[in-house]
C-alpha cells in the first residue's frame, strides 16, 4: 500500500511542476517578491539596481554570485537560495522583456 501512496505523490508533483511551467506568468509572478526592493517591473527608484532590461545572462551571473557569497549582500544571498534554477531563469527572462524606465541598458 504505501508503495501507492509514493507512486501518487510522485504523479502529483509532477502534475504541479507541468502546470508550473505551463503558466504563462509565472516569471512575472515569481519577480513581483522582488518590486519591494528592485521596484515595479524592476524599476528601482531607490538605491538598488534596476533590473528591467538587463540581459537574461548578466541577471543569472549576478544572482550567482549572491548565491555563492562571492557578491556581498544584505539579504540577497538568502532569498537567491529559495528559488531553483529554472525558477531564478524564469525570474530572468521576465526582467529582461521589461523596458528600463531611463531608456535602453
């Protein structure tokens, strides 16, 4: 019996991870935990950098390098580690497609 019971947890999380990557705004979903610092549509209007329009590859090097610890930070070394890979890359692209509010990058 419990050999069912793994079998069905396995479906179903892979079900959700489908849907997941299924879901048109999920990249815009995942970055709306980043306005608070990065501002809406990644238009900082603080002291952080501005995200939008910053090319998808520049974007995954700095995260890694919060990740890593090799970038010091204040709180993004932790909230890098709570996203997987593929969620950071989604993350990325959305930012990306954004437009700059100053203009071009």
């Amino acid at each position: 019996m419990e050999e069912w019971k793994v079998a069905g947890a396995l479906v179903l999380g892979l079900a959700c991870s489908g849907a997941w990557a299924a879901d048109p705004n999920l990249g815009r979903n995942l970055a709306a935990g980043c306005a608070g610092c990065h501002g809406t549509d990644g238009n900082s209007v603080g002291g952080t950098a501005s995200l939008a329009g910053m090319p998808r590859d520049r974007l995954l090097a700095r995260i890694g390098e919060f990740r890593s610890g090799a970038k010091p930070a204040t709180i993004m070394h932790q909230i890098s580690k709570g996203y997987s890979d593929e969620q950071l890359a989604l993350i990325a692209d959305y930012f990306a497609s954004r437009k700059p509010a100053g203009g071009e990058r």
